[in-house]
C-alpha cells in the first residue's frame, strides 16, 4: 500500500533506496546542493551528490560550501561540477555576518535560476530558511519540528548515519542511490609535487634491521575538531613506535591549528624509539626519519595523495580519516560510540573502528548521549575514547597491512 504524507510534496513513491525513492522532477538543468563544515561534512554529502548527478545526468551540479570545500574538489576528481562559497551566515558558516554579502550572494544566486536546490545541512532551523532565499523551483531537505517546511522534507533524528541521511534526502529528490560512501580520486599532478618529501630512507649504523619504511607509510592523524573525540597523543605514538618496529615510517598530519598536537605525537614515538636504542633513523644524515610531522605542510591535494598512497591511517573520527576512506585507503578509526552511528565506516574488510563507550561527562555528569540540535553540550572536553587501547589499535593496522608484513618473531 503506498503511503502518502505532507512530508512528501504530493509525490509519489517509485522505488526504495535509503528510505522511498520519490518522482523526478522535470526540466532540471541546474542543481544546487547546500552543504557547510570541514571535509568530513563534505564527505558524507559526495555519495547524495552522486546520486543527484546520475539522476539527472544533463543538469550542473554546484556545491555551496566552504573555503576547505572547494579547495579540495579543485585538487582531486569528483562529482560535483563548480564550488560556490558561503557567505559568513548563522547555522551555515559560522562568521560575522555582512547584511550587504549576504544580499549580493543571494541576488546572484537567484540570477542562476536553479531548478533544484537540496539542503544537506542539519536539521533546518537556519539552513532551509537559506535554501529557500536561493529561489528554486523545487526544494528538498531535512527538517525537524521547528524549521522551516520545504517541498519535499525529511524528517530529522539526529542519531542517523550522516552519508545514509543524505542518500534519503536525494532519494526524496528522486535520485536512487548510486554508492553508499564518498568517492574521490588524487590527482597525478600532486603525487609527484608530494614524491620528494617521501623519498626512501636508507640504512644507517644502529637502525633497526627491518629499514623504516620497506613495509610503507603510516599516516596518522590525532586531531579532531571536537577535542572529546581525541585519543591521547600517547596512544597514537605507541601505535607509531610499533609501526616503526615492523618497518613502516610514520607520518603525522594535521593542519596548522594542530601543529603542536602533530610533533607532541613525534616527540613522544621518538622517545619511545630512542629508550629502545631504535632513534638512529632519527638522526642520521640524508635520511628520511621513521617518525616525522606534516602538520600545515601540505595542500589539500598533496594531502590527498598522501592519504591515497600510504599503507593505513590511523586517526580519530575526522575529516582526515573519512577522506582516506574516500581514496580507497584503508583506515583504523578511533569513535565516540555516538559518533560511530553517524560517521562511521559501513564495512569492515577495509576499515576498522574502536569505540569509546563513555555516556557521561567525568567532570559534571551530564548524559553525553543527548546531542543535536536540543541539547547544548557541556563545557568541558575531557576525551570521550581515552579507554581505548593502543595494542588493538596496532593489531588492526597488522592485520589491514598483513600482506605486506613478516610475521611476528621473524
């Protein structure tokens, strides 16, 4: 029996994807995708953005995003066809507003004459009354109880897997799904502007005898915008010191603000290595170190690169990790367990998770688990995964690398 609602713009259900795939709309030249944040946002927007593109192969696809946005789809391939950059504007780019920017940003945005305009951002409260100034003949969004209604709307819970929610918004939008996660490809061009950075160390007198780096590169990255969602930088340099003893090198990212948390992460793998008489690949000459940081090195495409040639990276749930996954590359992921039901992995083969099962604050109490849009979190940012082992961790990274290593002992 089909089921209609008011949520459903008077359309009618053509199939199932995540959730009912609805009717196309028709004469759709020109597509407008609504998505703020970091690159983690961005990645749980692509696979909706695929879909849409597949839908209606004729239409030009623009993402509204931000500065990080549009760097990073100029410097690898994708599916969105052209970046237009948010205006500073509350609940959709943080920033001081400008009543002025904001108007020459909505008059040329409705001069584009969009046919379809799909927020993928939260639950509505601000960003649907934004959609709606872009002008569109259709819309399409999430919503909760307070937002603003737009033609064809989702219901919004926050626990919900963030790729999945948009893959049900575009399927209101008439576009099954094409690929449950984000896909990108590097781009050749920043492989070989990265090549000399990574170039092969070689043996020196007191190395260990497997030389860092015969079995590959580690990437780790320790930052995440949220610090709750923080393993320890000692974790990550334990699992470093292993990696190392098993012949990989390790490189540490992050951008410039995690410059400090980077090299306190190499700091400590080499105080590691040095207690164990293993820091000469360290400090000899004209070698590569074992352990070494990239923090506000690299551009977003050399970033990727890095990401899509290295063996495993290891990090906490962040924009970092989700874009390795994106590349194809395999991933250990350090979550809040709250975080895991939203932004984690959905297969296990290439990717695995170890989860931080905290429910309260270990400083006021508060429920940890009640977050959104109604529930302000707390002040404090005690890390929410400290429990988790660094042993796991590193028997992950074995075991997603087992093709490339001796076995223990050897």
């Amino acid at each position: 029996m089909e089921h209609f609602n008011a949520d459903f713009g008077g359309a009618r259900t053509t199939g199932y994807g995540v959730g009912p795939v609805l009717e196309k709309f028709t004469g759709i030249s020109r597509i407008a995708v609504l998505r703020g944040g970091g690159l983690g946002d961005l990645m749980f927007a692509l696979p909706a953005v695929a879909a849409l593109k597949a839908a209606y192969p004729q239409a030009s696809l623009t993402l509204l995003g931000t500065p990080i946005h549009a760097e990073l789809l100029s410097e690898t391939e994708g599916p969105v066809d052209e970046t237009v950059i948010l205006p500073f504007s509350e609940g959709v780019r943080p920033g001081a507003e400008d009543e002025r920017e904001l108007a020459e940003f909505f008059a040329a945005m409705q001069a584009r004459h969009f046919d379809l305009a799909v927020q993928l951002h939260g639950g509505g409260r601000y960003s649907n009354p934004f959609l709606l100034r872009l002008g569109a003949r259709h819309t399409v969004g999430t919503r909760t109880p307070d937002a603003a209604r737009l033609e064809r709307t989702v219901p919004y819970l926050y626990y919900q897997h963030e790729p999945l929610r948009a893959l049900e918004v575009a399927g209101f939008a008439g576009a099954p799904p094409l690929e449950l996660e984000a896909r990108l490809r590097a781009l050749p061009e920043f492989s070989q502007q990265l090549a000399p950075r990574l170039h092969r160390p070689s043996q020196v007198p007191g190395a260990p005898s497997q030389v860092p780096g015969d079995q590959g590169i580690v990437v780790i990255h320790p930052g995440a915008t949220d610090p709750r969602r923080r393993w320890p930088a000692e974790r990550f340099a334990a699992v470093a010191r292993s990696a190392v003893d098993d012949g990989f090198r390790v490189l540490v990212i992050g951008d410039h603000s995690e410059k400090e948390l980077a090299e306190a992460v190499v700091e400590l793998a080499v105080a590691r290595l040095q207690s164990a008489g293993q820091a000469a690949g360290n400090s000899g000459h004209g070698t590569a170190p074992q352990v070494e940081s990239l923090a506000g090195k690299l551009s977003l495409g050399e970033l990727a690169a890095l990401l899509a040639g290295c063996s495993v990276v290891v990090a906490n749930d962040s924009g970092p990790r989700h874009l390795a996954q994106a590349l194809g590359t395999p991933t250990v992921g350090v979550f809040w367990t709250g975080n895991a039901i939203n932004a984690g992995p959905l297969g296990r083969s290439l990717h695995r998770i170890h989860l931080g099962w905290a429910t309260q604050c270990p400083v006021c109490g508060v429920d940890l688990t009640q977050v959104g849009w109604t529930a302000p979190r707390c002040q404090h940012d005690e890390s929410t995964v400290e429990a988790v082992g660094p042993e796991a961790v590193y028997e992950d990274v074995r075991q997603l690398t087992a093709m490339n290593l001796p076995p223990r002992g050897r």
